[in-house]
C-alpha cells in the first residue's frame, strides 16, 4: 500500500516526524483526546506544539495526499477516475470558547465549514484525498441571500465546487476526469465551468434550478419520456435505513439548458444526457428513489445509463469519509481552543480517516489480495492469534479480505449472511482494538525475536 506519509513534505524534518507519530497516536484511538491518545505529558506537548507550528498548512499535507493519490493510479494503472464532492460543516457550539469561528447554517450554529474532493475509481474504490478547502463564513454575510445574485460566480461559496476539479494537466494517463456531486451542484456555471476544462460531470438536478426554456421544468419533461428498463437498484446502507433493493424504473435522453440570465458563461446552452431514476412503489414507510442526473458523459444505450446511476452512487464515499472525521475521529468534539489549530488537527485526521475508507472498499474489491497491502507485519500476526486464539501463526499472510472481517468483527460485526460486508464504523471500532492487541504483541515480540511458537 503506497503510504500518503511518504509524499507528505514539511518544513523541517522533525516536523515530518511529529507529523508520523501523531498519525500513529491518532489511528490507534480516534475517538481518544490527545492526552488519551499520546499517553503522557511529553508526548501529549509534543503534539499541542506541532498543531500550534504555523509553519504546518493544512495544504503542504493535503497536496502530498494528492500526490500519493497520482502515485496510486501510477501503479494501477488508471485510465478513469471520479472526482466525489461533498460538503459538510464543523459544529463547535458546545465550545463557544474557540476562537475563529463562525456561523453555519444560521447564527445558533458555530463552526467552520469542509468542502472535499475524493478521487475514485471507476470500481469504487477510493484512490485518495484530492483537495479540501476549508473557510469560516461571516457572520455579516448570514441570511442576505437574497443579495447573492448580484455578486459573480468567482466570489460566492458554490464556487467551491470549481476549485475541486483537478489541474487536468498533472493527469497525464487519465483520459476521462468526472466529478460526480450532489443537488447543491447544480449550478449552470458550474457545468459551464466544468465543460470549459474538459471534465465530464454526473450533477443531481435540484428542482426549480434549471429551465429548458420559461416555465418549462427539467422533472416535468422528463417524467413524460417512456420507461426504457425497470430493474433492481441496490441502495448502500445510510444511518436512517440499512441497505435494500429497489425496484426502479429507467429514463435517458438529451436536452439543451440555455444559461441563466445573472450568468456570463462561456458557453451560452448546455446540451446534456439526462438520467432518471424512479422507483414507483417504494416498501412501506420508505422514501422512494427519485435521481435525476445531469450528465456530460454520452448517454445512448441502457447499459451507459446504468454506469452513470452507479457512478452517482459512489457519492456515498465522500459522506462516509466525512462521517469518520466527525463520528470516528470526533473532531467536533476537539477542545483545542482555535480554528487554526483544529485545522490543523483536520489534517491529521484525513490521513486516518483515509485510510480506514481504503481498507474497506478495497477488501470488498479485491478480497484475495494478501493483507500485507494494508496491515503491517505485527498487525496481521496480532490479529491472526487474536482471532485463532493460537500462537500458531501461517506460512503465509491471510487474504485482505479475510483480515478485514476479522478486525470488523473486533468492533461488533457479527459476519452473518444478512449483514453483508462491513462497514467503517465497525471497522474503525475494531481498527483501535487492534492497535491495543498489536501493543501486546510488540512487547512479546521484540524486533530480531519474531518466530513461530
């Protein structure tokens, strides 16, 4: 497994050190404090100076991520890639005593606010962070919507759904970039924008955004198009409701977006693919399946529909990923006093959070690959005997997949037909357990001195 670490370059190389061990501290307990996590005063202030360093930016370690990222798809190798993006905010209300904060989504909630890009295969698997961007609103700016259209694109907050394309020219292999995002993308600029730098998009349209012509709706066109195949789509698990199948119906075609009249795109209409996905009658006390998809890629068949509906699926990546930074890593839960340090600590915690999300998709990718890929050697060994209960360890390493299930089930899975594959949440729950047995392990099993017994 290429480590994110190793393209991370600081200012100084003690920097970089910290930087390690405080990963190392972190992904042992995520949901630790840092006195919890480094385990004694020395190391607890090593840490408290290294987020206090101004010469550590948040950037210097999200474009080593980046350039892990390419390294991977090198190996690979990787002609596709999606770019997901999401946002989500950091509520910091419960400590109004950290400084540099602002409003979120009104003057009761205090914060800053997460915009991030992962990029992801065409298979699913996610190859790494690409950008994050971090901004604290102000508070003057709060419920003046109403002024936003008098301002350009450049400067407002969507705009943030630019500057998470990639620089194409640092993509030598790929031949197709597709940034997949949510209703809140759904901006003609947007897609204007993302044309004009030769990237592909899979947008949700929101209602009410975009018009074929005055009056005239996207969902009311396309709800008159015929049905061109009723299937089975299988929605991933989501907090209010566990995986299912549902039963959905297919639409595909073509339509032209003239630009807004507040825009000055470049190009003055879009003609787009448009996919929907209905589902009719939806299980008994379920909402139902209603994706409209707006599309650069060709859309002509009912197989490249399909592909687009479960490219948009992999949206669910980037708010797993943001869920183990709020959930797993507890960040909102941070009592470090500033936004500056906390951004800092935000850095720390993508490395991990990161990390956790591969080792999930990747085990459900290729489960037969050795565990080597994502475990070091007292980690798979710890976790062997640990779940064999022998000290009888393998000529060679368990399957990823295989060493995936047993560290889920160290966080509660239980492993039965109807669970299906785990999850990050378990899989983070038994990660921290496994770091306490590997510890045991370690002291049994000083280095020169590992052998079967």
């Amino acid at each position: 497994m290429i480590d994110d670490l190793e393209y991370i370059e600081l200012p100084d190389e003690r920097l970089k050190k910290r930087l390690e061990r405080l990963v190392e501290q972190v992904s042992a307990g995520p949901e630790r404090s840092i006195p919890g996590a480094c385990e004694g005063w020395p190391e607890t202030k090593a840490a408290y100076r290294f987020l206090d360093n101004k010469r550590v930016e948040r950037g210097d370690i999200t474009e080593g991520q980046r350039a892990a990222c390419l390294a991977r798809m090198r190996e690979q190798p990787v002609v596709r890639v999606l770019l997901v993006q999401d946002t989500t905010s950091f509520d910091f209300k419960h400590h109004p005593e950290t400084s540099g904060m602002g409003p979120l989504e009104n003057n009761a909630t205090w914060g800053f606010m997460t915009h991030s890009t992962l990029m992801v295969s065409e298979e699913g698997v996610p190859l790494g962070l690409w950008e994050q961007q971090v901004w604290v609103r102000d508070e003057e700016t709060v419920g003046k919507r109403e002024q936003r259209h008098e301002r350009a694109f450049e400067t407002k907050e969507s705009y943030k759904w630019v500057l998470g394309l990639p620089d194409l020219s640092a993509l030598e292999q790929v031949t197709q970039v597709i940034a997949v995002c949510d209703r809140e993308a759904h901006i003609y600029e947007f897609m204007d924008e993302a044309t004009t730098q030769e990237a592909d998009f899979v947008v949700r349209a929101s209602r009410g955004r975009s018009f074929i012509q005055a009056g005239k709706d996207i969902f009311d066109e396309v709800s008159r198009w015929p049905v061109q195949l009723s299937y089975t789509l299988t929605l991933p698990r989501r907090p209010e409701r566990p995986e299912r199948d549902a039963q959905v119906e297919l639409r595909f075609g073509t339509l032209t977006l003239p630009a807004p009249r507040r825009a000055q795109p470049t190009h003055s209409t879009l003609t787009i693919q448009v996919v929907e996905v209905f589902e009719p009658n939806p299980p008994s006390g379920q909402q139902a399946v209603h994706w409209l998809l707006l599309t650069s890629v060709p859309v002509l068949t009912v197989a490249q529909a399909q592909q687009v509906v479960t490219w948009y699926t992999y949206r669910w990546l980037i708010e797993r990923f943001h869920f183990v930074l709020k959930s797993g890593c507890k960040l909102e839960e941070r009592q470090l006093q500033s936004q500056v340090r906390l951004d800092r600590f935000l850095a720390v915690c993508n490395l991990v959070a990161w990390r956790l999300l591969w080792l999930t998709y990747q085990a459900r990718l290729a489960p037969d690959l050795s565990c080597e890929v994502a475990l070091t050697t007292d980690e798979w060994q710890a976790l062997y005997v640990r779940h064999h209960r022998s000290t009888r360890l393998p000529s060679s390493p368990p399957t990823l997949g295989q060493a995936t299930r047993w560290i889920a089930q160290l966080g509660g899975f239980l492993g039965r037909k109807s669970d299906g594959e785990p999850g990050v949440k378990v899989l983070w729950r038994g990660w921290m357990r496994l770091q306490d047995i590997t510890d045991t392990w370690r002291l049994l099993h000083p280095p020169g001195n590992v052998g079967n017994a």
